[in-house]
C-alpha cells in the first residue's frame, strides 16, 4: 500500500532562471496594460489642452494645476511601468520598496490634489465676495474639512503599508493585509465618494439655478442662442467629467473594498479611476477654453448683448471656470 504523499513532494519543483508562472505574471500584465493604456491617453490630452488655452489661461492656477495633474499622472504609470516590467521579466530580482513607495504615494495623494481643481471651479461658481457667509460655510467648509481628513488618513496609510512592505518584504501582500484588515482603504474611499457626491451636487445646482435660465433669449439673434447653448452644453460636459464619472467609480470601489476580498482587484479600478479624474479636470479646461477659442474676438462682443443667465446670485461665465 502507498503512502500518501506529503506536502513537499507535491509541490512544483523551481522555474529555471529567466522564467515566471502565469500566475505571477497576469497581475503584473494587467497592472502594465491599464498604466500603459491610461498613461498614453493623457498625452494627446494634453497636447489640445495646450491647442487650446490662450495666453492668459496659462498664467491662470487652473492651468497649472491641469499640467502638473498630467505630470502626476505620467510619472505614476511610468513608476507602474517599471515595477510590473521588472515583476514580469526579473521576478527573483529584490524588490526596490522606494519605487513602490511613491508609486502608491502618488496613487493615494494624487486625486486630492487633482480633485483640488474641483474645489476651484466651486470657487469659479460661488464666488465668495458675492455669497452670504451662511453659503460660504455650506459650500467650503465640508469639502476642506472631507480634503484634511483624507490627507491625514492617507498619511497613517502609508506609514503603515511602508511598515508592512519592510517586515514581510513584498508589497502586494503588504497591500493584501492592510486591504483585509486596515480600514483606511474603505476610509479614503467613502471620503472619496462623499467629497465629489457634495461637490458635484453643489456644482450642478449652481448650473441649473433656482429659476432655471432667463433672459431676453426668444429675442436673441441666432449668433447669441449659438454661443449661449454651446456654452450650456460646456457646463454639462463639464459637470459629467468632473462629478459624475469619479463618482460612479467611487461606487464601484466601495463596493469592491466591501465584497470582494481581493486586493489586485480593486487596484485595478483605483488605477483607472485616478486617470478618469485627471482626465476630466483636462477635458473640462478643454472645453471651456475651447468655446471662448471657437467664439473668437468677437467674443466678447458676444457676451456684452445682454446674455441670457442663470438667475442665481452671479452669473456663471465659461471665463468665470478659467480662474
């Protein structure tokens, strides 16, 4: 009668040198492909950014907090890069924990710093100076306060992740212990949701208005209508990329976090959702250049006959979301 065989003999014996399973590589793919994918859909971004924008708009903080948005983006898919190629190529290699330090560095504090731009395109809508002081602490307040709280439990996060990376000495288990038992994943993304739900609420509200768009629009000229709808369509698009799409991942992310108990996973959707931001803050300048571009110097003719707006205490300009 055979003996049962033990746990050592079952096991596979060693790939040789210059090999890796599939099992170690298809996580490392799939990271490449999103940072790749996500990373090239930038540069032509930024390059009708840069078509675009006028002059002026480049002095403007909105643009330069666009172009640093997109340098933080590219940096972080080339850290990506250079991690996954590594992982697939050289898997006994030691792994450098200072590149995957800023990468996730980058990946935990880059949409605060990109969702910024969001709090000035609030600002660009609600201006203070025209505000009671009630509307001031409704509109700023939570969104500073929700940014603060997401900084500092960012903060805890690494420190403890870095910890983790030093005594176990590989990030991805690192990450899959704190994803099973830390709570500061599921803390940053319901901050996360919390903060574009209440600024995408306050963003939409302020375009639609409490009596909607008046005006002297049935006697406009075609010119004016043209350049007043464009401007409509603009804002929404605006709206769609900087709220609703973040959002929709946020939700997607929670749910994850709560459900599925796999770290890699919700990486993957994290990714994308940190380029879907970066991209929409982009999109959003675009489009609001791009509408005073396509006007031309006539624009300004344009916005002196009476323009129709919204009836809320100021009126919302395409030049008033260039701050």
């Amino acid at each position: 009668m055979s003996t049962p065989l033990t746990n050592a003999s079952m096991a596979l014996p060693p790939l040789p040198d210059g090999l890796n399973s599939i099992a170690a590589i298809r996580p490392s793919l799939t990271l490449l492909m999103i940072g790749t994918v996500c990373t090239s859909i930038l540069l032509p971004v930024g390059v009708a950014l840069l078509l675009f924008s006028t002059p002026a708009l480049r002095r403007k903080p909105i643009f330069i907090m666009n172009v640093i948005s997109v340098c933080l983006g590219i940096t972080e898919g080339l850290l990506s890069g250079y991690d996954e190629i590594n992982a697939i190529l050289a898997p006994n290699r030691r792994i450098d924990p200072s590149t995957f330090t800023a990468f996730t560095c980058l990946s935990f504090f880059g949409p605060l710093f990109v969702e910024s731009i969001l709090l000035l395109r609030l600002w660009a809508v609600f201006p203070p100076q025209q505000i009671s002081r009630v509307l001031k602490i409704i509109v700023y307040v939570p969104p500073v306060m929700l940014k603060l709280a997401r900084l500092a439990n960012g903060i805890l996060y690494i420190v403890k992740w870095q910890s983790d990376v030093k005594s176990l000495g590989n990030p991805v288990q690192a990450g899959q212990m704190l994803w099973g038992t830390q709570p500061s994943v599921k803390i940053e993304w319901m901050l996360q949701t919390v903060d574009n739900l209440y600024a995408s609420s306050l963003f939409i509200w302020r375009l639609k208005g409490k009596g909607g768009v008046n005006g002297a629009a049935a006697t406009s000229s075609r010119k004016r209508r043209s350049s007043y709808a464009s401007r409509l369509k603009a804002l929404f698009w605006i709206s769609i990329s900087n709220f609703v799409f973040p959002v929709i991942l946020n939700i997607a992310q929670i749910i994850l976090v709560f459900r599925d108990s796999n770290f890699l996973d919700g990486s993957y959707v994290f990714i994308v959702n940190n380029y879907v931001a970066i991209i929409g803050v982009i999109l959003a300048t675009v489009w609001a250049a791009g509408i005073r571009w396509v006007d031309g110097p006539e624009s300004n003719t344009v916005e002196t006959m009476s323009m129709p707006h919204f009836a809320a205490p100021t009126r919302v300009d395409m030049s008033d979301l260039e701050i």
